[in-house]
C-alpha cells in the first residue's frame, strides 16, 4: 500500500453537479496519482435536495468514494467531521465546483508527501496565478482581506479563502481541533493557528475559474471573516496557542 490520500468534498445541496464533479475527479485521480492509495469522501453538511441519495448512489456504485453526512451546516464542520473519521496519511479538499484546475493537486500533495510541508494551499493571488471570469468587486475584496489578515498576523501566506488545500496527519491531528470556526473562516483559521506555531505552509499559484452559479455571500462572509481575524487577534491565537504547546488536542464533540 502507498501513501493513503483523502479527498474530501464538502457539498450542500448540490445535486446538480454532485455527480459529473466526482467523475471528473476520479478519472483525474486514477490518471495521475496511482502513486496514492486515494479515495473521494463527500462530507454533506445539512443539505435538503436529493444531494445524500446521490451520493450513496455514487458510493455504492464507485468503489473509492465514500459519503459521510451531518445534519448542521458548515463547511469547516463538514471537513473536521471527515478529517476526524479519516485514517489518510494525507488529507486534501477541493470545493465541488472545481473551480481550481486539477492539474495543481499532484503539487500539493506531493508538497506534503516528499517535501516535508504540512499544509499546501492553492493561491489565486500568489505571481504566476491565473483567475478567469472574477469581478472587480470580488477581486478587490479577496486583496483587501489578504492585506488585513497579513498586516494583523504578518502571515507568509497571501490567499487564504481558496478552496484547494491540503494537509499533512499531524497538522489535522494538532490543529484543526483547536479551529473553532465551522463556516467559511475555518481555512483562515487553521492556516493562521498552523503558521504561527511552526507548521510548514507551501503556498502554490492555481489557474482558477469562477463560477457564476457560486452561492458564497461576499459582503456577509467577509463582515465574519473580520471577527473572526478579531476574535483571533484579541486572545484566541494566544489560547490556542497554548492549548497546542501544553497537550495533544482531542477533537471536540459535535
């Protein structure tokens, strides 16, 4: 057996495109990382459509891919509940929409597999990235909260919100535990807590395509962002920090 991989898809209610994005995924994943021992889990968060009958279609009919399913919503919550029934040496999410190119997948793993990294992100703002199709507005607003989470915490990471990342065994064992966020400042969150406490982070530029059917609520999401970068500044990076240096972190009951 070679090195276990887990590719996790948080998913709410996306019976539209659950199942062509799993396809593409597994013909991808088959192609061009045999070297891993893979599989696809889709972690459904709460959705209401006909989302979790899909995909225990898929389970049953596709040999590698796994569901996992809670009742409340979030996507971090999806990912921790994933992460915490996975046994992978690494442990990758992409958002279903797959708005990054693939092709950047086989670099973060193999960041995390062969050069000692323990997170690898994909970035829509580091040089040499490509974004097709964003608005300005959408543009403008990713910049400006790299800049403020940059100058708060001075992180050597530019782009923390992109949805393709991942993880080494001992960066979801130590940190996501201490990662209270569950929605959309979970990635923030666990990169910062990670980075500031001597967790190796690669950053790699991504081709990356918007999806004009995205269902992400800019101005909301980014209002929550700001207290969580709050909430962080003003003593939870200090407390997390010490939980992490005084004991080994046990996941949280949900």
């Amino acid at each position: 057996m070679g090195v276990r991989l887990d590719v996790v898809l948080p998913v709410l209610n996306e019976e539209r495109g659950l199942a062509a994005s799993v396809g593409v995924l597994e013909a991808f994943l088959s192609r061009h990382m045999d070297s891993y021992d893979w599989r696809i889990v889709i972690a459904d968060n709460g959705s209401t459509d006909a989302t979790p009958d899909i995909c225990r279609e898929l389970t049953d009919k596709r040999e590698r891919v796994e569901f996992v399913r809670l009742e409340r919503r979030g996507r971090g919550r999806a990912l921790k509940l994933a992460w915490a029934e996975s046994e992978a040496d690494i442990l990758a999410y992409m958002d279903l929409d797959l708005s990054t190119d693939l092709v950047a997948l086989p670099v973060l793993v193999d960041a995390i597999a062969s050069e000692g990294y323990d997170i690898a992100i994909g970035s829509r703002l580091k040089r040499g990235a490509e974004v097709i199709g964003r608005s300005a507005r959408r543009e403008v607003i990713s910049r400006c909260y790299s800049l403020i989470f940059r100058v708060m915490f001075l992180t050597g990471f530019l782009d923390a919100q992109c949805g393709f990342k991942a993880l080494s065994r001992r960066a979801v064992t130590d940190v996501v535990p201490l990662v209270r966020d569950t929605g959309w400042f979970f990635d923030t969150e666990l990169l910062i807590l990670a980075e500031k406490n001597g967790y190796r982070v690669k950053e790699t530029p991504v081709k990356w395509t918007d999806d004009p059917d995205s269902r992400v609520k800019i101005v909301s999401t980014a209002l929550e962002d700001l207290k969580g970068l709050l909430r962080l500044r003003f003593g939870g990076l200090r407390k997390a920090s010490r939980a992490l240096s005084s004991r080994a972190p046990t996941w949280p009951a949900e």
